[in-house]
C-alpha cells in the first residue's frame, strides 16, 4: 500500500519504509489508485489529527488525537479505523483481510496527485463531506471495486468523515445496539473506577501508560455521547462539547491520573492558574453536566454520584473577582508566550517555566536546534525533571506556532525545531541548518546556559572588555551604553551570518552614526575596527552553534569521522550520549556523503537507532 505524505506529515510517517524510487512507485500508485492514499495531518485543540483519503474514491479515513507514541502504530490504528468504516459499507472481514493483504505493508512516497491533495485539504477545512468528483468513485464504486458481489448503496456518495460515523450506527437496529452499547460502556466504567482505586499505587515508569488509557476510555465515552446526543444539540453545539470534554478529560484530568469517579473531576478552579479562561472552563462545565446526566442515563454513574457531581459543579466558578488580566498578572511564565494563544500547560507552573526557559536559551545560543535534541539536552541536565519523552512532545507541539518573544516553535523540513525569531524566513533557516550540519553543540553547565535566555547575554572575556573600552575612548560612547553596543554586535553576526565580515561591520558602523557615536581620527576608527576584529571570533553565534571560532576548529568533526571509520566511533558516541551532538547530522550528513554504500549508510542509522539516548519519537 502507498502512502503519499505531505512534506509537512513525513516525520509522522518515519519509522515506516520509505519507496525504493519514487517515480517508480508514483507509476504504480496511479496505475492502482485503490491501494494509493494520501495524508497529512492537522490540530484541532493542540491535538494532532492524522487524516488519509483514498486516491481512487473520496473515502476519507482521520485518526484522533495521534500522539508521537503512537507514530509506531499508525498502520494498525489506520487498518482498524478503515476496517469499521469498510464494515458499514457491506463488506465482510474477510474481503477486508483480503483487500489488506492485496495492498501489502506501507510505503512511504512524496504526494503524487495535487487534485487529491486538494480534496483532502478542503474536507478537512470545511469539516464537511465531499461529493464524488469528476474522476472520482463514489463511495459505493469504491465498495463494488473491493467487493465484486457487494450491492451499490447510491445514498453513500459522500467522503466519511471521523465525525459521522456515529450518524451511520442511527440505522442499526436500536435496542440491540443500546444494549451492546451498555454493556460497553459499562466495561470502560469499571476499568475507570479500577484505575480511580489504584491511582496511589500506580509506579512512576507507568505514567505514560495509564494516562494514555485513561485518555482512551474517556475517548470511548466522549464518543459515545456525541454518538447518542441525547438532548438532541445542534451540530455546532454538540462539537463544542465535545471539544471541551476532551480538552479537560484528556488534557488535564488524565494527566493527574484522575478519572471522571475521582474528585479532580469537577475541580475546574484549578486549571485557571495555570493558563485556562473562565470562558474556557465555563463551557467544559455546561458539557460535563450534559455528559453526566448521559452517563446516569447509561447506568455508568449513580444517582448519587449524579446528584454531588451537579452540586460540586454549582459552586464552581461563581467568584466575579476571578478575571483573567489578574490571572495572567500572577504566572511567572506567562512573558514567554503571547497569552491568547496559550492553552492549558501540561506541567505545573515551575516546570513550564523551566521548559520555556531552555528554549529560550537554545534559541539566542544556537538560533536553530530540533526539539528532539532539545529534550536531550533538558533532561541531561535535569534528570529528575518530571517530564517524560510523550508528554515533552505533547508540550512542544502545543506551543507550536505560538510567537514568544524571544523563539518560535515550528517544524523544519518535518522536524519540530525551535528557532529564534531573527531566523524567521524558511531560506534563512535552511542556510543556516546547512551551516551548521555536522557541528556540535556548545554545552555548558546548567546555570550557564540558561543565562541565555536573555537575548543581551554574552560570556565576560577580555576582548569584551578591550572592545567596551575602545566604544568608550575611541567612540565616546557612555560607559552604561557600552552593554547594550556589545550586545548589538552579537545580535547583528548571528542576524546577518550569512554575510561578510567587513558588510556586517559596515552596518553596525551606520547604526552607531545614526545615535550620533562618531571618530574623531582615522586611528581611533582603526582601534575599534581592530577591537572588533578581535571580538567576533570570541563570539558564541548561531552559526557555530554556540561555539567561538577556536572551539569550532578543535572540535571533532563528527560526520567525517564516521565516514572515515564508515560507523560510529567511541568518540562519536561519547558526543552524542553527552548531548553535544544531535544524532539526525550523522543521518542528514551520512545520505550526502559519497564513499558509502547504502549497506553502510543503513548500518550506520541502525546502529544510532540501538543507542540508549532520550529521544521524544
């Protein structure tokens, strides 16, 4: 089976095999468009949502709340999600199996039909089904060609979509599909309850474990609620709900390890502390009341559990004092974000501040660096940190897009990255990764590090101090002005690294003009410019990734040195182990490099795959 990924969804895709050629398999694919799809993904809350659609047909398949755990198993939650969609178009699980079989394992190519990307970009905006369009099978086409002996349903000419799929159980046979539904329902209840029970004993490496099910059997509930929508709500309103019952359940309440048995439950104070509105939690309270009363209706809570939930929830929020200006007044973290795109944090307050602290400081020190290495780095020095390597990623990919002042969070040739503002054009960002392959990364020790996170910041040496002193005896600049003309030069070589030494120097010399700092001689002109001379290479900037230029030519030259042994070294090793240098340069460097076969080039990706580093993927 082809999958057709956009360049935007490949690191979704990277653990599967990519196509031996590409136009190869693009020929097949449109030679067989039945066994071809294209995906890509989008967010909807901060989750991800990985959406596929048949290039013979609009049959269109989305997979909720895909988290990078989960990228391991993509295959088999796309099998089973087309499986039951399959199943509701006749078809049998037999020639389900067979039409699986027949498609054979994945492989991962480039999209290869623009027209089909467009189908799935404007199902996916306009959340609504497609019509079959010229060139394209209707839904009952589709099940003709995969079933032989199937009878064309003319009524299903529309894309499925994740969300109506509870519309089609309608047609089923009500009080059979009620009391299988109960007695679901009632197996997701206990599980809850055991887990609500166990929360105390649950151990510290299960984290991840319990609170991905616990996500999972609200996700089972939550679903079944808009399946049923028992108040009979408007879609709009009924999608709402869902919204936020799946922004608190999942989001909040799972990551306590609470359930909807557990007090934290009706807790909706808390969250304003850590970034949620009142608007917010407001509308999670008007769906949890509507969720609760279905959930009583399904006999998975008790009249009395009922009863206290509602009147927890009526002493909920009733505090007019509670604006949110005074709320954000009291987060400390809140200047690393622009507040109205903050959603609720995944950690507690001192660790987003930690968080957004490390990322600022990697930005103003290495101007790009992927997240992934990003973690390493983090968790090297903060090994007690209560993050794990899923709940990093979830962090990372809420803030993604969000403008702080001082770095962004975005995806670089499918990689997430942090990337400071100054670095904000795609071609910028591309020079410099390609400046920067094979480097690695100036590690100091903590406190020294994070003192990056202010963008003046720069390490006191003594060319520092000569150069303060020729802005004051040479340029008449004010001794307190002398910080900010030093930390000017930085910020100018790391903005602008991509030009030259004597273009650079020209600027800053306009600039110093324009604030009136002139010289009164040729000499005193050449002192500084020589001062400078000798500032820059002493400079931590961008390009060097945070090395000075004398640390840059002592350091090992990892790529090449894996070329030369054709494998990874002791040495190498010790880099990578200690978070100095980022795996993915050997894999990016290594495809470049001539003098490897593909034997070798496979050998030296396997042997980084079996090094015990953190990684977020």
């Amino acid at each position: 089976m082809y999958i057709n990924v956009t360049a935007k969804a490949q690191s979704v895709f990277r653990f599967y095999p990519q196509v031996a050629d590409p136009e190869a398999a693009k020929a097949q694919a449109l030679a067989n468009p039945l066994y071809s799809w294209h995906a890509t993904y989008f967010s909807v809350q901060h989750h991800r949502q990985v959406a596929f659609i048949n290039d013979a047909a609009d049959l269109l398949v989305i997979l909720p709340n895909v988290y990078s755990h989960d990228y391991r198993r993509l295959q088999k939650l796309f099998e089973d999600q087309l499986s039951d969609q399959l199943h509701r178009l006749g078809l049998t699980s037999r020639q389900i199996h067979q039409y699986l079989k027949q498609a054979g394992p994945w492989q991962i190519n480039r999209t290869i039909n623009r027209q089909i990307v467009g189908n799935l970009t404007q199902a996916i905006r306009d959340n609504k089904p497609l019509i079959g369009g010229q060139g394209r099978e209707t839904l009952a086409s589709l099940a003709q060609q995969i079933k032989q002996a199937v009878k064309a349903d003319n009524s299903l000419v529309e894309t499925v979509i994740f969300g109506d799929l509870p519309a089609w159980q309608k047609g089923a046979a009500k009080g059979q599909q009620a009391a299988g539904g109960n007695r679901r329902l009632q197996n997701v209840a206990n599980q809850l309850h055991y887990l609500e029970d166990h929360r105390g004993k649950i151990k510290e490496e299960d984290y991840e474990k319990t609170v991905a099910r616990i996500s999972e059997l609200n996700q089972l509930l939550i679903n079944a609620f808009v399946a049923a929508n028992p108040a009979g709500l408007s879609a709009k309103t009924l999608h709402r709900h869902q919204d936020r019952l799946e922004f608190f359940l999942n989001s909040i309440v799972a990551y306590q390890l609470s359930t909807i048995y557990g007090p934290l439950v009706t807790d909706l104070e808390e969250p304003l502390a850590h970034g949620a509105t009142i608007n917010e939690m407001r509308q999670v309270r008007t769906a949890l009341k509507k969720f609760f009363q279905y959930l009583n209706e399904q006999g998975v809570l008790s009249d009395d559990d009922l009863q206290k939930d509602k009147e927890e929830l009526r002493y909920q929020l009733v505090d007019q004092s509670m604006e949110e200006h005074n709320i954000w007044d009291n987060l400390d973290f809140a200047s690393f974000f622009n507040p109205p795109q903050l959603t609720l944090p995944l950690f507690d307050a001192d660790t987003e501040q930690v968080l957004a602290s490390y990322c600022a400081a990697c930005a103003n020190l290495y101007g790009v660096i992927s997240c992934d290495q990003a973690y390493r780095i983090i968790m090297k020095q903060n090994p007690q940190l209560p993050v794990g390597p899923h709940r990093l990623a979830d962090w990372f990919e809420a803030h993604r897009g969000d403008q702080a002042t001082s770095f962004t969070i975005d995806e670089i040739g499918g990689d997430g990255s942090i990337i400071h503002p100054a670095i904000y054009r795609q071609d910028l960002q591309q020079s410099l990764l390609t400046d920067q392959l094979g480097l690695p990364f100036y590690l100091p020790n903590k406190e020294q590090l994070l003192k990056y996170r202010f963008s003046a910041y720069q390490e006191d040496g003594l060319a520092m101090r000569k150069y303060q002193q020729s802005l004051v005896e040479d340029v008449h600049v004010p001794q307190e002005e002398t910080l900010k003309w030093t930390a000017r030069v930085r910020r100018l070589f790391n903005d602008q690294f991509n030009r030259s030494f004597t273009d650079n120097q020209a600027d800053l010399e306009r600039e110093m003009a324009a604030e009136g700092y002139t010289w009164d001689s040729p000499a005193a002109r050449q002192r500084w410019h020589a001062a400078l001379a000798a500032l820059v290479p002493g400079l931590r900037l961008f390009v060097n990734r945070g090395l000075t230029l004398p640390e840059r030519e002592q350091r090992l030259a990892v790529v090449e040195e894996v070329k030369r042994h054709k494998g990874l070294t002791p040495a190498v090793v010790a880099e990578i182990k200690a978070a100095r240098f980022d795996p993915l340069d050997i894999i990016i460097g290594t495809t470049f490099l001539d003098g490897l076969t593909e034997e070798e080039k496979t050998a030296i990706v396997d042997q980084l795959s079996a090094l015990d580093v953190p990684t977020l993927g």
